[in-house]
C-alpha cells in the first residue's frame, strides 16, 4: 500500500474553498449545522488519488487492511477519518479485538470506543484493567464502555475493588449496576465514608447508583461546617436524586470555590450560581 490518504486534509481543503465562496451567507450557528451534512457529502464524493470515493475506499478492504491501515495512520501521524472508524465498526468485533493486546494509548483508546459495550471484549478490557503499564485514559475509556453494562460484570469489578486495583474506576462501574445488590451499596458506602478529598465523587456514586438507604450519610456529612461549597453542591444533588431534602441555610460567600464559580457565572442570565449558598 502506497502513501497515506489523508481524507480530513482533503475535506478540509474543499471545506475552506467552499467557505470562502459563501462568505458571509451563513452565522456561525449555521455553519456548525451545514459541516457535518458536508463531510457526509463527501464521503460519496469521488476521489482520484483514492480511486474511489472514502466510503467505497474502505469498504473495498479486508479486515486485516483496515487494521493495518489503522496503525500506519497513528504511526505516521495522519488523522485517522471518521469513514475508517465506522468501517471499522461496521466488521467482525474480533478485527478490533486485535487491537487490544497492544500498548500504543491512542490505538487501544480507538478500538474501546468502537467497540463500546461489546461482551466479546470484556475479557480483553479486564485485562487491561490489571496491567499496571496501561495508560489512564486508556482504562478511562475502558471503564465507560464497561458502565454501559455494568450489571454482566459486577462480579469482576468487585473483584479488582477489593483487591485495590484501579478502585476508583471499578466504584464508579459500580455505581452504574441496575440490579440491587447489598455487595455493591456497603462498598460504595464505605467508599463515602472513607473518602479523603473525593467526598463530591464518592456522593456522586451514591447518586448514579440510586439507594435511598445512603440519605442518612448523606445528610449527616453535609451538615457538617468543615465541607467546601463544592462538596456541600454534590451533596445536595445526590440528596435530592435519592429523593430527600436539606434545607438547613448555609453560608459559603467566602469560601474561595463559591468566589470562584460567583465570578466566572457573573455576566450568566441566571446570576447566583446557588442562592441556598447565603443565609437566608
């Protein structure tokens, strides 16, 4: 196979020329609505150099092509195009569970996201998972494909939970389990109570996981006087997703977090970023 195609640089290209050509007949808002249905456009658009259009391009290709293909783009440096990756999703899960055995982050983060909540690649992102060599954001991708089912792999998470293995990440793919399960409350529980500068994550996982019997921690924590505003926020939210109320007045006009979101939210419409956050 010969030089890289890059079909991004050559949309790009066409793109700048068209939009040059319409100078000032489109809003901003427009243009983000009229770009997509372009690059749609184009993929059926017939290029010489490829000798097809994008879509006919890659279709035209084997399994094992895409894929090598796939890792000269990310060897190379080319931007790998949106036509490739759905081609790609398109084939057999075991072309991209080739993929997963390997080390490079940007290769392995690709073939998760394309393979999402795929069962055939659970074992595979465990793996992952246990290897101490693999990149956070790769096991950051691993773990929001693998809550979009938590429940077919609690048993595993709780195991690597307790075993300390990445802990943060198989809580918060606790905290997305349907079916309930005393197993997964006490751990996520005990994860709040114990929580040291994660306190608005651990009751965010409260939340997601929707146990009404964590409002008695709940609200015990956040009537304490030595939480930030952000901490106090989080905690009121996941109150009130688990169906309870706090409405004690608090005073956060000096806390620095407060300060700081007051001043960025200054110009908003809504004005007060909280206004339980004042006495009344």
């Amino acid at each position: 196979m010969g030089k890289l195609i890059d079909f991004d640089g050559l949309f790009e290209e066409k793109l700048a020329e068209y939009m040059r050509r319409l100078r000032g007949k489109h809003t901003e808002e427009e243009w983000e609505e009229i770009i997509p249905k372009l690059y749609l456009e184009f993929g059926d658009t017939y290029i010489p150099r490829a000798k097809n259009t994008p879509k006919g391009y890659f279709a035209a290709m084997t399994d094992a092509e895409l894929i090598s293909l796939l890792k000269r783009h990310k060897e190379e440096g080319v931007p790998v195009s949106d036509f490739l990756c759905r081609e790609l999703g398109s084939r057999s899960p075991s072309a991209l569970l080739s993929l997963l055995g390997g080390d490079d982050p940007a290769v392995l983060t690709l073939a998760v996201n394309l393979l999402g909540a795929n069962e055939e690649a659970f074992d595979a992102y465990f793996a992952l998972l246990e290897r101490e060599e693999t990149d956070e954001s790769v096991a950051e991708a691993v773990c929001d494909a693998l809550k979009e089912n938590a429940d077919a792999v609690k048993e595993r998470a709780i195991s690597l939970c307790k075993k300390g293995v990445r802990k943060d990440l198989m809580l918060d793919i606790l905290s997305r389990v349907k079916q309930p399960s005393d197993d997964v409350f006490e751990m996520l529980l005990a994860a709040f109570r114990e929580s040291d500068g994660d306190l608005p994550i651990r009751a965010g996982q409260l939340a997601a996981y929707g146990d009404p019997r964590a409002l008695d921690d709940l609200l015990a924590v956040i009537d304490r006087e030595d939480i930030n505003y952000l901490e106090y926020r989080e905690l009121k939210f996941a109150i009130e997703a688990l169906g309870g109320e706090y409405i004690r007045p608090r005073d956060f006009s000096e806390d620095p977090y407060f300060l700081q979101l007051q001043a960025y939210m200054a110009s908003a419409p809504e004005g007060d970023p909280d206004p339980d956050a004042h006495k009344h």
